[in-house]
C-alpha cells in the first residue's frame, strides 16, 4: 500500500517504502476477536519485541479525561523499556473508574505472563465507546491464546484490530540507507474521529530494528509527534485515549548515535512516516471528501498557533472545503475570533497560491479560476499577520453530513 500520497508529505530522500510490507526485524504481531465488537471483527491485538535490550519512548493524550490504559501504562511502564503492547478497539475503558483501571491491570499482567516479559515492559491501549465497562474475562483468555499466533508478518491483522470508524488501514514500512547499513520503521495508526490538535483520538505503533539510546528514541519522537498528530484535526474534539509508542529493537545490528548524521537521517524518516499518517487520519476523518492544510505566518508565536488552529477547527471554514467554496471570509472570521480586540487586523489571505486579501481588504482576483483551484482534494491557505518570526500549520478534514451521520448513531 501506497501512504506517502500527500504533496504535504511525500517520501524523504533517501527513504523507500517496503510495499510488501511486514515489521520491522525484531517483532512479532497478531490479532483476534474476542467479542468485544458485536460484528464479531478483530478487535484484540499484541506485539511483542523479542529482543531483551530494546529501547522505547511513548506520548499520551493530555486530555484531563484519561482513560485506565493510558493513566496505568503512564503510572506503572518504564517508559523507554517497552517490550509489548496490549491494545483493544470497541470499547475505550475510559470514564470507567476503578473498575476499569484493574481491567486495564488484568491486561498488562496477562500480557506480561504470556509474552514472558515484566509487566512494567507492556502498553496497555484501547478505543472505541467511552463509558461501558469492557469484561475481562473474554479479554484476558483472548489475550493468551493470541500470543501463540504471532508472527513477523502480523501486521495487517494487528492493524485491523486498533480500528474502530476507520476507512482504511494506515500503515506502512519503510526503509532508510545509514552508513552503517539500511534499516526499517513500520507503523501502525488509527484514528478517524474525536480528532484534535494536540493531539488526535488516535493510536500510532512504531518499530524499528535500528539500535536506538533512549534518549535518542526519546527526542526523535517527541519533535516528530509535535510535527505530525499534534498537527490535526477532523473535530476539534480531544480524546482520552491517545497513545503513540515507539520501540527499537537494534535487531539491525545498526546504532544510530546522536547528534550524528545518521540520526538526522532517520530523524527524518521517522518525520515523514508520521506526517504521512496524520495526514491519512485526516483524510479518513470520518466522511471526509477535501483535507486542508492552513499555514499561519506572523510576528507573534501564540497568535500564529491560535489563528491556526482556529481556522483548522471552524465549522465555517469546514462546510466551505467540503463544498468546494472559496469563501475566504471564514478564514477572516476565524483569524479575528483566534485574536479578540485587535482590530483592525491586517491579516492577508490566501488560497492554493492565490492571494485573495491583503492586509484585511479584498484584493481583485479571477474567482472562476480559484474556483477550479479548490476543486481538487487538498487545499492550501496561507494567513499572513502582521510581523515575522513565527509560523505554525494544521491539517484538517472537512465537516460533511456523513460524518454527522456516523457519530449521531455510533453507539446505536
């Protein structure tokens, strides 16, 4: 499967995709149903690192609504000596209380017994209906049998399981070339609705076989989340759920050290293997026909952040993408709502490469032609305010009536 289909974030040089697919050496993965979803669909995965000496790092939602998986795994994990993941879809054993919280527990223990690992080495992930109490007891037993059945080329199955209103499957492997010899990072996303900057309702797993320190797994993960999930938005809505980890299991025999250039090679691809995934949950948003990306230019560092995020999350400027409609007045609206009591704001405007205002007026422009600008798929809009320095960007879905359609009826 192709990921790297965005203008936003094409292939890094250097870099090919392995589309045959597969883990990255060093990990093993599977899936089952364990009846968590009444469609009888996948909907318990494991992975596992079988190489005792890997390095790990991790990021989370920073809703103040966390679910049990997320406040056990950040509570009781040695965050960069990951081993294994435990993770469900159906059901996300949030606002579940304590009961939930020894649920997420039996998970990890489980897992732990039957990957023979600590149980401070497994995430414990879910998603899905928030509120309901997810039964062990099939969990627990589904958890054991299917750590008999991975494999190295478990991945597919491993991703059909973390889905819930997904479209499509996201997830790719790719290769880069290091002067100690190529090495490999696959991933495995999902995430389609409750998506927010900072960062979405998403799950994201990353393996790679290069030999990584932790503190280098660490930092490359923590400036690469930054550039990608906390850059996107389907619904401005922030999930209780969000976990991204990144495990490396140096079965390469390849040690990236840092601040070499090796590490900025792989840096690199990291980056833009997570750009590409964000940009694939955004167009999965859920009914999403266009996605948008707005890039905000100015003087000050906080109203650029706040004007592009507004402009990302405005159900205005939403509508407008979804029906092909240059109506760059939304965007004006939502850069005067981002920045209250500044007016007037000479902000300038502009759309697929045409500047439609300047310094908050109308400049004459050929509408027919813009008109056929934001026909297409992605569209671009660019809002100058006054200054420089600073610049932030946000990906996002349009709003169409499906997606009022799957979430007015998602837990009937």
């Amino acid at each position: 499967m192709n990921l790297f289909t965005s203008r936003w974030a094409p292939l890094p040089v250097g870099v090919r995709e392995v589309t045959e697919g597969g883990l990255a050496a060093g990990f093993r993965a599977g899936a089952l149903s364990a009846g968590i979803k009444p469609s009888g669909k996948l909907d318990l995965a494991l992975l596992i690192c079988d190489e005792a000496d890997c390095t790990s790092a991790a990021r989370f939602t920073r809703s103040g609504v966390q679910a049990a998986p997320v406040m056990l795994t950040r509570e009781r994990c040695h965050l960069g000596q990951l081993r294994a993941v435990v993770a469900n879809s159906g059901n996300a054993n949030a606002a579940t209380g304590h009961d939930g919280y020894e649920v997420a527990a039996a998970m990890q223990s489980a897992a732990a017994a039957a990957l023979g690992v600590g149980a401070h080495q497994v995430a414990v992930c879910s998603t899905g209906v928030i509120g309901v109490q997810l039964d062990p007891e099939p969990v627990v037993a589904g958890i054991t049998e299917c750590a008999g059945q991975l494999s190295a080329g478990g991945e597919e199955e491993f991703q059909q399981a973390i889905m819930t209103t997904d479209a499509f499957e996201k997830r790719a492997t790719i290769e880069v070339a290091l002067s100690g010899g190529p090495v490999r990072i696959s991933a495995q996303a999902k995430g389609a609705g409750m998506i927010q900057p900072s960062f979405a309702t998403m799950l994201c797993f990353i393996e790679t076989d290069a030999k990584l320190e932790d503190h280098t797994a660490e930092l490359l993960l923590s400036v690469t989340v930054k550039r990608s999930f906390d850059r996107i938005s389907v619904d401005g809505q922030l999930s209780t759920n969000d976990t991204v980890v990144l495990i490396a299991s140096g079965a390469s025999g390849v040690a990236i050290d840092p601040e070499s250039d090796d590490e900025l090679r792989f840096g690199e691809a990291l980056d833009g293997l997570l750009r590409a995934l964000a940009i694939a949950i955004v167009r999965d948003g859920e009914g999403a026909v266009r996605v948008g990306r707005v890039v905000v230019h100015g003087g000050s560092g906080p109203h650029v952040e706040r004007v592009a995020r507004t402009v990302a999350n405005s159900p205005l400027v939403k509508t407008a993408l979804h029906g092909g409609d240059p109506n760059w007045g939304r965007i004006a609206q939502a850069a005067g709502m981002a920045i209250p009591d500044s007016a007037p704001l000479p902000v300038d405007i502009s759309i697929e490469g045409m500047q439609v205002c300047v310094a908050g007026q109308e400049l004459e422009h050929d509408r027919d032609a813009l008109a056929v600008r934001v026909s297409g798929d992605e569209i671009e809009y660019t809002v100058g305010l006054p200054g420089e320095g600073h610049q932030a960007e946000c990906f996002f879905s349009d709003l169409s009536p499906q997606y009022i359609s799957i979430n007015a009826d998602y837990t009937s």
